[in-house]
C-alpha cells in the first residue's frame, strides 16, 4: 500500500503501491496501512485492492532487478577490496527503491 498525503486538502489516500517516487508518499505494509490514523480534522480516502488491478509491467520487473544487481555487484567489489569507497558512501537510490547496507 501507499500513503499519500494531500496537505492542502488535509486528506490522506490509502492504496496501491505506487509505482514511481512522489513528494509525501510513503509505502506502508498491509498491517499499517490497515492502522492508519490521521490528524484530527482530516479525511482518510481508501482505495480497495480488488484484485482485478494489472500488476508490475515486465519494464518494471526488470529495472528492479538490475538494481538489485547493481548494488550487489557494489557490495562484491568492496568485499573483494576493488572498491575505496566505504559502506556509508555506498548506500544507493534509484527511483524509489534504497539500498541499505546490512
């Protein structure tokens, strides 16, 4: 689920996970977004998984797996000492995926 927040409208929209990175956006699990509380005085629109919605396209799939490749092929090289760079400097983003360092 994503958490949008329209501030100027004091509304807070509950749905399906957003595909692309936007300004006061937030990704909950199905439990938080199911516990969601708002500020007094706001609404909350929820908007229903029906099952029905088209899932990721294969373009999607893909740039979430080279990303994932990426930032292992990153980690391997630092392993290896191929890398100067140290573990904080390497923590990446792409879109709205992060790579943390474990």
């Amino acid at each position: 689920m994503t958490l949008t927040y329209i501030y100027a409208e004091s509304t807070a929209v509950v749905g399906p996970l957003a595909v692309f990175s936007e300004p006061h956006a937030y990704d909950l699990c199905s439990l938080h977004g199911e516990r969601l509380k708002v500020p007094h005085g706001w609404k909350v629109i929820r908007h229903e998984l029906t099952g029905d919605e088209p899932g990721p396209s294969e373009d999607d799939l893909m740039a979430i797996a080279d990303a994932v490749r990426e930032v292992a092929a990153q980690e391997v090289e630092e392993v290896d000492g191929n890398s100067s760079q140290n573990s904080q400097s390497s923590i990446g983003r792409r879109g709205h995926l992060r790579a943390v360092p474990s």
